[in-house]
C-alpha cells in the first residue's frame, strides 16, 4: 500500500485534532484546572441573585 507524506498526527484519532500542532494538543496543567473550580462567596450571591431576579420576572409574567 502506497501513502503520500502527509503533516499530519494519526495518533489524534481525529481529523481536526490531526490537523493541529503538538503545542496545541498538549494538555493543560493540573494546578490550573483545579483551581478554576473552586465557589467564592460572590459566585454563590451571583446565582442567588440571578435566581431571585428570574423568579421574580416569571411572577411578574405570569400575574
């Protein structure tokens, strides 16, 4: 079997991800993606708030 050179990854195992560059494929840091879930106080106050605030809307719709 024949096959032309081609720049691409087979490992990949898909067509987009073939077509990108290693640095691109390379997996983030653990320590990053850790940190990124942790709740603050303003995270919780946010959706309280947005949760208030659309339940209020919805009562104002409705009535």
């Amino acid at each position: 079997m024949r096959r032309s050179l081609v720049l691409t990854n087979e490992a990949a195992r898909h067509p987009f991800l073939a077509s990108l560059p290693p640095h691109v494929r390379q997996s983030p840091p653990d320590h990053e993606a850790q940190n990124a879930w942790r709740l603050s106080r303003d995270d919780v106050r946010g959706v309280v708030t947005t949760y208030f605030a659309v339940f209020a809307a919805a009562l104002v719709f409705i009535a």
